[in-house]
C-alpha cells in the first residue's frame, strides 16, 4: 500500500508543527480488507480505515484538513465528491489536554487499487496505479497562512 505513506510525507511536509517533531504524528492502519474478482487477472483493491493521530497538537484544526482535503482531491477524491461517501468517509475526534493542546484521530475511508498483469516476457507485474486526476480550481498552491493563526504551509500534492 502506498497511500499511508504518501499522506504522511504530505503532512510532514506540510503541517509546521511536525517539521520539528515528526514522532507526534502516527499513522495506523484499521479495518482492511482485499477486495478481488478473479476476473481474468488476480487484481484486487485494498479497502481499509487509515488513521491519523496527532499527540499534544497545539496548532488550529484547519491547519491539518486543509492539507488533508487537498490530498484527498488528488488521491481519494470521491471521499469529497460521492455523497455516500462523504457522510462517513472523513471522521476524527479530539481529547483537549489542556486550553493550547489536543490529541486529536482522523480517520480516512481508503481505498488503493492493484493491478496484476503480465509483460512482454509473460511476467508478472504489480502495479499501483494513480487516482483519476480533477483540476481544482479553487486550491492554490501557493497558499500561506493568512490572519486566521494558522500555522502551516502546505501544496496540492502530485497525484502518488
């Protein structure tokens, strides 16, 4: 699986409180399941609840589903556009430590497709293949915190 990583890198790259503490944020795995058809090929889709925890976050909310929902816009898209899936495709709950601090888990509704084939010399191949891409207009890649206190930069990934 590919995702995982992917949105970690995003958030670590993104979210200035872990720049400097990267130990904070934690990524798990819950709920997975391998979905395949045995159609003509043995490809199959990972299906499963990536969860994100962030311990002692002292930054605002925004500044973590912003870069969180521009991922998404490139690598799980129908979690922001299918109606269905948009009702409990993006859960989180919070535990206020103290006024500045929380521990807060983001739950995701992913799935990662595989493709099983062959090459030219009839070997097996795996590949991961990218999300149908959507330009979004109203992201801009260029975007800095702005008067609201949020505390970090982030950019529309490239489809991973």
């Amino acid at each position: 699986m590919n995702k995982p990583e992917s949105l970690r890198a995003h958030l670590l790259a993104t979210v200035a409180d872990f720049k400097h503490d990267p130990d904070r944020l934690l990524i798990f795995i819950d709920n997975g399941k391998v979905r395949c058809t045995a159609a003509h090929t043995l490809s199959f889709e990972y299906s499963f609840d990536l969860q994100i925890i962030l311990t002692e976050f002292a930054g605002h909310p925004d500044s973590v589903f912003l870069p969180i929902l521009a991922w998404l816009s490139v690598n799980q898209s129908e979690l922001l556009e299918n109606l269905d899936k948009v009702k409990n495709g993006i859960q989180f709950e919070a535990d206020i430590l103290d006024k500045d601090k929380v521990d807060l888990s983001i739950t995701l509704a992913l799935t990662e497709k595989v493709v099983v084939g062959k090459d030219d010399q009839g070997k097996t191949t795996v590949k991961h293949p990218n999300e149908p891409q959507y330009v979004v207009g109203y992201l801009d890649p260029n975007w800095k915190p702005g008067a609201q206190g949020n505390t970090s930069e982030w950019r529309v990934p490239d489809g991973e």
